[in-house]
C-alpha cells in the first residue's frame, strides 16, 4: 500500500484542525479525543456531539444514520423520471440532509 500523497495529509490535518480535533501543533484536543470514540467520519463525530449543545440529537443521529448507509434513492434509467418525482416529494429547501430526514420520518411513519 502506498503513503498518502503530502498534499492529502495535509488537506486531512487542515479539516482535522478546522473541526478542532487537533491544535494547532497536531496534537489530539480533548474534543478530538471524543471524536475518535465514534466510528464516524470526524465530520458526522463532531455533528453529534454538537447536536447535544443544540438540542437536535435526535434529529442528527437520524441524519448521521442515514449518511452512514448506501444511498436510500435509486434512478433506474428506464424510470428516470418516476424516480425524480418521488425524490421531489421528501425534499427540503434547505438542502439534502434535511431531505434525508424527511425521508427517515416517512420510513417511521409508514
């Protein structure tokens, strides 16, 4: 296996950094230690965890499910349209995770 390419090393630090997971001499932050206890993207980790501050856990963990899984739409070629229609139904104007939790919520209801 070959080492990752430096600028890929540095672009993962750098969002490492952004996220606060790592000071800025690299070092693992306490919050970056708690981030490294889920088995999540540092990304979706930090979501969660904030989500507590935020009072959304619920509404978070269920975006982070559904982030977590293969893709729930398909586009069949030959229903392409069909297909686009359906997705219309669960969107959100404020864009694709919240699409994603209108989704979960009509699994649950159903």
């Amino acid at each position: 296996m070959d080492p990752p390419a430096p600028e890929t090393l540095m672009r993962a630090l750098e969002m490492l950094n952004y996220l606060a997971a790592i000071d800025d001499n690299g070092e693992l932050t306490q919050l970056g230690s708690l981030m490294a206890e889920f088995p999540l993207d540092p990304q979706l980790a930090k979501m969660v965890i904030a989500s507590t501050e935020l009072n959304c856990s619920n509404e978070i963990l269920s975006i982070t499910a559904m982030l977590s899984v293969p893709q729930c739409f398909v586009r069949p070629a030959e229903t392409k349209k069909a297909a686009d229609e359906a997705k219309a139904r669960f969107a959100h104007i404020d864009g694709d995770h919240l699409t994603l939790l209108n989704v979960y919520h009509a699994f649950k209801q159903s």
